[in-house]
C-alpha cells in the first residue's frame, strides 16, 4: 500500500470512530456553539430554557428544513440535523468503496459503541438493546416472538398504532388467540381510568397487554407504569409502544416497568429515516422468537433479533451523531421546549371561536402532538386549506372516535412559524369553508 493509500484509509478507517469519541462529527460542528448557548442559560432551569429564543435559535442553525414550507407533523418523520446528514453521506460513500469490506470489516464494528451509547441514553443494559429499522419492526418482532396458544388473551385498544393491531389480528387468524380492544376518548387526564380500563378487561386468560406510551394520534400520555405494575401483580406481561416518545420525553426505559420496549429512532431522536431500536428485559430474551431466522432462535443473546442480512450499515453509525445531538441540548431541556411549542399555539388556538383541542395541555398527558379541529370542517378540508394557502403541512386523522388534524413541533420549529399557524386557523375559522 502507497503512503496515500494508506493515509486515505487510516482516515477512512477512523470515520467509524467518529461518532464515539472526541473525533466526532457533532464535536467539529457543534460543540462550541452548544457549550457557549449552554454556559449562558446554564443558571436556569430547562423550563426556563424552553423559552429562551436566543438559545434555541442555535439549535434551530443546526437543521436544513425547507423554509418555504411549515412543517408541523413531526410525528410522523422528524428531519435530521445537517450533522447526522453529513455522517450519513460519509458512511454511505465509505460503504460503496467496497461495499463488503467497508460494511462488514469497518462499519459493523461500530455496533457494539452504538449500542451502548443507545443504551447509556436509555438507561439500561447494552445487552437488552437491539439495533432495528423502526417501531413497527421492533414491536412486531416481539408481538410475533412471544409464545401465546389459542385462547390466549391480549388487551390493546382502539387507539394503538395500526401495524400493531395488525400484527394481533394475524396472530389471532393464524393461532387462534383472542384480541380484546379498549376504546378510549381522548383527552383523558385521570390515570386511574386508563389504568381501571385495563383491569377490567382482564380475565383468567389473559397473557399479555400492548400499551402506547404516546398515542400517536392526539399525543395522550399514557400511564405506563402503573398499568405495568397492575399487570404483572395478575402474572400478565406488558409490551409499550414508545415509537414517539424516545427521544422526546426525559425518561429511562426500565422505570416504566414493562418487559418489552420498542420505538422509531427517526421521530424525536432525529436519526436517519429508517433506524429504530427495540428493548427486552435481559431475563425475557431467551423466550422470544426472532421475526427472522437466526443459527440460535432461543439464544438469551439479543443480537439474535439483528440477523437481518444486508441492510443499511451507514444509517446504523449516522445514529450515534444523532444521539450526540440530543446530548447536547439535553433531554429534559428538550422535552420541556417541545411542550413549550406545544403549549404555545395550543392555548392560543383554543381562544380562537369554532376551534376546538383534541389533547390534553397538562404536563403530565401530553408533549408535542397536539390534535385540533375546526366546527363544520373535515380534517382533511382543514389539511386542505392550511397547505394550499399558508404551506403549512399538517396530517388529517380520522380514526375510531378521533377527528382532528395532528400538529407536531420540534426543536427547529420557530415561535414565528407557530405565530403563522396560530394567524391561519383563526382566519381559516372566521371564513369556513
């Protein structure tokens, strides 16, 4: 190997690295800017934070969203900070090098670094931590994992993510088990109802609840805990549906005291689209079957679940920079300034004649998604309108005893976007439609 050659691969070589370490990608763009805003609101609680716009102003630099258009459904797919675009171009152009080399020999050694670091942010072992592509994946792996015979019984409700209830209604068509389905009517602000909403559906049959942790629709903050803590005092197994709040809500998996944990690293996170993690407590592993094949299906190793074959490694390591980026705002800084954007245009819009909230505004049952209507108009006539006059882009729902539009901030979102938001619902209102 030349001089050059060999300098082109040692630099190749350390980009894996790079997201672990001082070397970082994020440290190059950001570190300095993020300490200076850091160190002069350091003084202040993360609630003050939430609305110091000087602050956040630094934070929103860091995204390259389309300025010609309001984006306010994050919830769905949230954009990546430029840092963890650049990472992810650099890993995707290191891949096609050689892609065999690169992708095996470098690049899938960096999954154990990444595991741990995911694991560092969700508070637990790097052993219960599976690196997948999305909720749905990690969520669907355990619904179909988990050994459950005809007659078994799964609580979930109405308001569960649709690839979920899917994934019990085949397991209930291919092996006879029995899918009950709550109905709730959002807003809810009284635990105890939810929590008594399970307890009563339980029979002697009964083997495993779904609970959503953040229900996608509306943004109800579900009381995971004590759902899980009634639960497991009946002998019952609880799986939850974090996909929208990791990333987003300050917590650590393991506090919420389900056995089974999956989520979307692509919402609040801002990882590349199409990253994802799933959870299982250590001592439940070896009883959960891989969704694909792996050399040792009851293995208690977690890596069984990551037997995917060929799939995209860049994305994988662009994680790490993403999570480097949460870091340095700092979750609970983050949750609170989310729920200050949340809060922002949803007390105002809630003034304004015909306007009507879907969600809960205390702390506790909501934080970003906010659903919102207006008397006499469809979701999707006031998805309609508010793109085709003021470009901003909403998600119309309709669903069981939801209709609303969904709205979703993020860290990159600016007052005077939702000053726009809040100015085209009331004109929207006062015209009809």
């Amino acid at each position: 190997m030349s001089h050059n050659n060999r300098r082109v691969f040692i630099k190749q070589a350390t980009a894996l690295a790079g997201a672990f370490g001082a070397a970082s990608m994020f440290n190059h763009a950001h570190a300095e800017s993020f300490s200076n805003a850091s160190a002069r609101v350091a003084h202040l609680t993360p609630q003050q934070v939430s609305a110091d716009e000087d602050y956040w102003a630094t934070i929103q630099q860091a995204y390259t969203v389309n300025p010609s258009i309001i984006n306010l459904n994050n919830g769905g797919v949230s954009p990546a900070p430029a840092v963890v675009q650049k990472a992810l171009d650099r890993y995707n152009a290191l891949c096609n090098e050689g892609p065999s080399y690169f992708m095996w020999r470098i690049l899938d050694m960096g999954r154990e670094p990444l595991r741990e670091k995911l694991a560092a942010l969700a508070g637990c072992l790097p052993d219960e931590i599976a690196i997948n592509r999305n909720a749905t994946e990690a969520l669907n792996t355990v619904i179909y994992g988990i050994t459950l015979k005809s007659g078994d019984e799964v609580i979930g409700s109405f308001q569960d993510y649709p690839n979920m209830m899917h994934a019990y209604e085949q397991r209930a068509l291919r092996d006879g088990i029995i899918y009950k389905r709550l109905d709730f009517k959002f807003p809810i602000e009284n635990d105890e109802e939810i929590v008594k909403a399970y307890a009563d559906a339980i029979t002697p049959k009964t083997k495993l609840i779904h609970v959503t942790h953040m229900v996608n629709w509306v943004g109800q903050l579900m009381p995971v805990r004590k759902i899980c803590d009634m639960a497991h005092g009946k002998g019952i197994e609880v799986i939850c549906d974090g996909a929208h709040s990791f990333g987003l809500i300050d917590f650590k998996i393991p506090d919420l005291h389900c056995d089974y944990f999956g989520t979307s690293l692509h919402k609040f996170l801002s990882a590349p689209i199409g990253s994802g993690m799933m959870w299982i407590r250590k001592d439940h592993i070896e009883k959960i079957w891989p969704l694909t094949c792996a050399d040792k299906p009851q293995s208690p190793d977690i890596r069984k679940f990551e037997q995917l074959g060929t799939r995209s490694f860049a994305i994988e390591q662009a994680i790490g920079e993403a999570i480097n980026f949460h870091n340095g705002i700092g979750p609970k800084r983050k949750e609170d300034r989310i729920r200050y954007l949340k809060n922002y245009w949803a007390e105002k819009a809630k003034a304004i004649p015909k306007v009507k909230l879907h969600t809960s505004l205390k702390d506790q049952y909501s934080c970003a998604i906010c659903g919102v209507s207006i008397d006499g108009m469809t979701p999707g006539e006031l998805d309609s309108a508010l793109w085709n006059k003021y470009k901003i882009h909403v998600v119309g729902i309709v669903w069981q005893t939801i209709s609303c539009i969904r709205v979703t901030p993020h860290v990159y979102t600016t007052i005077a976007d939702l000053d726009k938001f809040v100015k085209a619902l009331t004109e929207i209102a006062a015209k009809g439609k």
